[in-house]
C-alpha cells in the first residue's frame, strides 16, 4: 500500500460517517412526529432557528 493512501477500513468508516446525519434524520423524524403530531413542522422550525442562534 502507498504512502498516506486511505485503506478499506478508512474509507468504509469515512462512507459511515457522512451518511449519520441523513440516517439520524430517517429514524427520528418519525419519532418527533408521534409525539408532536401536527405541530411537527413547528417543532423543525424552532429547532432550526435555534441552530442557527447558536
């Protein structure tokens, strides 16, 4: 292997890092709309805005 070349396990564990975010998105949006019902898009909103306070 070369030099400062990225092997298997570098690039398998770079391919699990970038797809967390979308996957934590695909398992709680579910959970926050059971629980907020029809105030969910409120509830990303005021999250989102807070995001960006911070």
């Amino acid at each position: 292997m070369r030099q400062n070349a990225l092997g298997l396990w570098g690039i398998a564990f770079l391919c699990i890092a970038a797809i967390a975010p979308a996957a934590s998105m695909l398992f709680n949006v579910p959970l926050i709309a059971s629980q907020a019902g029809a105030a969910a898009p409120l509830v990303f909103v005021l999250s989102a805005i807070g995001v960006l306070l911070r």
